[in-house]
C-alpha cells in the first residue's frame, strides 16, 4: 500500500462517541444546527480531496522539490491545481465567522480536515496550514480599513498568509530581532530587514501573499518589550512590494514546500494593534498553529500506520511462534510475528491516542470562544491551554519516533526510496522543531500550566482524570484506573515538589521535558480508560478495550520511568 486513506471510522468514534460533540453544540449558539450526520458529510467530502487530490502529488512533489525562478518560487507540478481546487470547494473558509464569509463550522471540524491534509501531502499542507490563524489576528487586531481589504482574501483563500519571525540572530528567541518599520506616508511604515525559513514565504498558488512580520519601530524598548506586528503584501495596488525571495533553503524533508529567504527593502507594511505589542498579537497566531504543528505529528503517525500495516500483512519471512491458525507455507507474514505485533499495536494505540486528544483540544477551543456560560469558557480555555504545548510536542515526537518504528517493519527496503515510509520519516522531524521547539513547549507547559498552585487547567485536568478512574471502578478495567490514579497523585506529588525548589531554579527546567512526557502519558490513560468505558457501554466492539489493555500494559510503564528521571 504507498496511498493514504482518511481513517474516517476512527475520526467519527472520536466526534460521535469520545467527545459526544453533537451534545456540546446544542448548546453553543453558533452550531446549534450542526449534528453528527452533517459533520460526517464534511469529513466525507475532506476525505475524498485529500486522497484523490493530494496523496498521489505527496512523492512526486518530495522528488522534483521546489525552484527559484527570476526571484519568484515555482512549487511541484500538480500543486497550483490543487491549491485552485482547494479554494473553489470552500475549505480555507471553513471555521470562519459567517459574518466575515466563512461557513461557521467548528474548530473540530477544521482539525480533522488538517489531519488528513497533513497525512496525505505535509509539504503542499504547509501552505494554506496557518491560514486560520491568520484571519484571527487579522480579526482582532487590524483596523476596519484593512478588514475590508484583507479579510475576504484569507477567508476564501485567494491570499494566502506567511508568519515572519524568525532571523540569522533570532531564532526562537524573538527578542533579538533587528528588521526595523519607519513611519511613512498615508499612516503606514517602510519595513527593513532579512527573515528566514519563512514557510510558503514564496509560491504560485494564490492571487497573492500576505506576510505578517515582526519588526521594531524607532525607539522601541530592547528584547520583547520593543516588537510591533505589521501586515506586508507582496503587491500593493497590482505593484512588487519590495519584498524579495533571496533564496530557497534545501531540507531534509517535506521539499514541495517553499521554505524561504525573504528581504523586505522599503516594503510597505501597516501596523497590526498597538506599537509594541506585536508579541501578543502573533501568539493569538502562533498559539492555533503549535495545535496543527501536532496534527502534523499525528498525520505523519497515521499514515506510518497504515503503510507498515498494509506491508506487514503482506510480506512473508519464517514461520511465527506461534503459526497462524491454519499455515501451511514456509513462511508467515511478518505481521504474525510477536516483535511485529508490537510495533504495530503501537502504532495503532499511539496515533488513535493522539486523534483522541487532538480533537479534544480543539473541541475545547470551540467551548472556550462558544460557550455561553463563563464558568464553562474559562474551564475549556485553561484545558485547552494546558493541552496545546503537550499536543505540539508531543504528537511531533511520536510522529517522527512511530514513522521510524514502522519503517522498521519494513527492514530494509524502508530505508528505499521506492517505499514511502522513507519520505515520511524525512518530513516528519521538522515538525518537532516548528512554533517553538519542543523543549520550549514542555518549559511553558511546567512553568506556565502545570507549576502555578493555582493553575486552572492543571486542577480541571485531575479532576476529569479522577472523574473518569471513578467510572472504571467495578468494570474489568478497574485495575487500569486504579494504576492510573497512582500515577497520577505521584504526578501531582512531583509538581508539589519542584514548587518548593526555590534553592534551585534550575531545576523545572531540568526536569520538564521529562514531565511533559509523563503529562502526555496520563492523558493517554484517560483517553484509553475513556474509549474503553464509552466502547463497552454503547456496545462497540471490544477492540478498544483490547488496545486500552496494551496501553497500560506497554506503554504507560514509561510514565513512571520519567518521573524518575525527572525527579532523579
């Protein structure tokens, strides 16, 4: 199998059952007429464009890559095409406000047409990937003036955004920025300075592109203090903007995708809010974008499932202990094998885990903007939070750790360029270093989330994990929660611990890593104890309760071993 197919069963198990969305949006004004019959449909129609349109350009687009022509980027053959029939099926408007020409759907909705976006052609993905987050800070920030000018285009998907930030001196630590904007005519500002890997920062898809650039005004404070946001076209009135692609960085992986040099010489840019507080601003962006950075983790995960899956169940090497019922052949296929097995519950266990997670992550965010009740938006927003740095780094590392497991599976010829399991395993370590790397993800998640006593997520979070070890009890997965609650309170034992570390500060920046994969681990209890329970009583079958069964049997041994490690 080299050919990607949208796990639509798993997604609908996630909407319907996990999340039981239907009931959420009853109540949320904004989708009260949504059901899951409706929402099935969009998964449907997403489903079908990401296999028919984009998986057949994913390896053809990795081996002719991208080119600079005369300044412009030219993407892979096949991928303008796909972009205009992106655009003219309404998929960039989908969880816009209808009042600014979208269609109104959930970010749940959104999420599941990212995965199969991201599963089915990562590098082609990339462009329209934080097109969302665009319109949001465009949204809030811009004047009416540049609503009006900019806002259809992002919605319709006919301008297509970039996010510059990064320089040569100024990685992830922003502050150090030196791209500078003076004031110029009409209220608007001359932007100066160099910005790299800038995804999508050049292509010939859209009608135009739209950058949002960090930079600083004269007399601006030093460090973060000092940097504003501006909206830069590339054209202004049908006219270059003085912004030039200097050059095309050459990656390890996903290569359809235009990763940039860009020079703004005089390019005239306005300013997006208040002077200064451009940081703010951007992270309204940045924050939507580390969720789909994970659904990237999870889509490279997905689709490593299915291919070591497909191959497993084919290919035939000596005889398994114990023989499938009924062989008779010198060989068994590999996926027989106990040590293939492993792998391959792994693989299924960990990417269901994720969507399970994901999904719920954005379901939350819909509460949190949606919900007219208070009390219920601040609980779903400070959840939502504490889960975006886990699902960011998190699924990234598992895409990359289960695409390398299942190119095991194939032995040798996986390390082949003519099986795609090699591209995957290239494009997917990017991901782990995108919107902050993941190391800067588990000091949020510690020192933001979790170490505060007063942390509304971190109390939400044990809550619905005691909550659900509650409803194991007296089941046959009462043992699961009862080894989930331990974990748990040794969990909570450790964060009490680092708070009292004032002697050493060093030491929750030691110890977070570690504690982001126990973090991880717990909500993959409770996500498995939850599928398990859910299975059981609406009387779905027992394959989740199998795969539950692995997961603490397997898998969740490790949370232990890291608060070990963290605490050591």
């Amino acid at each position: 199998m080299t050919h990607y197919r949208a796990p639509l069963d798993d997604m609908r198990f996630v909407i319907e059952h996990w999340l039981d969305a239907e009931q959420d949006w009853a109540r949320l004004p904004a989708f009260a007429d949504l059901d899951h019959a409706l929402a099935a449909q969009v998964l449907e129609e997403a489903a079908r464009f990401a296999e028919d349109r984009l998986a057949p350009l994913n390896t053809p687009g990795d081996r002719q890559g991208c080119r600079l022509d005369n300044g412009r980027v030219i993407t892979p053959d096949g991928f303008p095409a796909a972009y205009r029939a992106f655009v003219e099926a309404g998929w960039p408007s989908l969880a816009c406000d209808p009042e600014c020409g979208g269609q109104g759907l959930p970010q749940l909705l959104n999420v599941g047409l990212l995965e199969m976006l991201y599963a089915a052609n990562h590098a082609w993905a990339m462009y329209p990937g934080i097109a969302h987050g665009a319109y949001e800070v465009v949204r809030r920030f811009a004047s009416e003036e540049l609503r009006s000018a900019w806002l259809p285009g992002l919605v319709s998907g006919t301008c297509v955004p970039t996010m510059c930030l990064t320089e040569p001196q100024a990685g992830s630590d922003v502050g150090l920025l030196r791209c500078r904007a003076e004031p110029a005519e009409a209220g608007g500002y001359r932007l100066h300075g160099t910005k790299l890997f800038i995804s999508g920062g050049d292509h010939d898809l859209g009608e135009d592109i739209l950058h949002l650039v960090l930079a600083r005004l004269p007399g601006a404070p030093a460090g973060t203090r000092g940097i504003s946001l501006f909206l830069v076209p590339r054209h202004v009135e049908g006219q270059p903007n003085g912004v030039f692609c200097d050059g095309l960085e050459h990656k390890l992986g996903i290569r359809g995708s235009a990763t940039c040099s860009l020079r703004f010489d005089g390019a005239r840019g306005w300013l997006l809010g208040e002077p200064n507080q451009g940081l703010a601003a951007m992270f309204v962006m940045m924050n939507g974008a580390r969720l789909h950075v994970g659904l990237q983790g999870l889509g490279h995960a997905e689709f490593a499932r299915q291919q070591a899956s497909a191959y497993a169940a084919e290919r035939r090497q000596m005889r398994a202990v114990p023989r499938p019922t009924g062989a008779t052949g010198e060989a068994d296929p590999i996926a027989a094998h106990p040590a293939m097995q492993r792998i391959l519950q792994t693989l299924e266990t960990q990417s269901q885990g994720m969507r399970m997670l994901g999904y719920w992550a954005a379901h939350l965010l819909d509460i949190a903007e949606q919900a007219p009740d208070r009390q219920q938006r601040e609980e779903a927003h400070a959840l939502a939070s504490l889960l975006t740095p886990v699902v960011k780094a998190w699924f990234t590392e598992q895409g990359f750790q289960l695409a390398s497991q299942a190119l095991q599976v194939f032995g040798g010829y996986g390390y082949c360029t003519e099986y795609p399991i090699e591209q995957t395993l290239r494009d997917s370590r990017i991901a782990m270093i995108y919107e902050g790397t993941n190391e800067i993800q588990a000091n949020d998640l510690l020192l933001r989330k979790l170490l505060p006593a007063d942390a509304p997520g971190l109390a939400a979070l044990v809550k619905r994990i005691g909550a659900e070890c509650q409803e194991a009890e007296g089941t046959p997965l009462q043992a699961q929660g009862e080894t989930l609650v331990e974990v748990l309170g040794e969990w909570q034992a450790a964060l009490a611990e680092l708070r009292q570390a004032q002697s050493a500060p060093q030491r929750p920046y030691e110890a977070a890593t570690d504690l982001l994969q126990v973090t991880a681990l717990l909500l993959l209890g409770y996500a498995w104890l939850r599928a398990a329970r859910i299975s059981r009583k609406r009387g779905l079958g027992g394959e989740r309760e199998a795969a539950a069964r692995f997961f603490f049997r397997r898998l969740f041994p490790e949370a232990r071993h890291r608060l070990q490690l963290a605490m050591g």
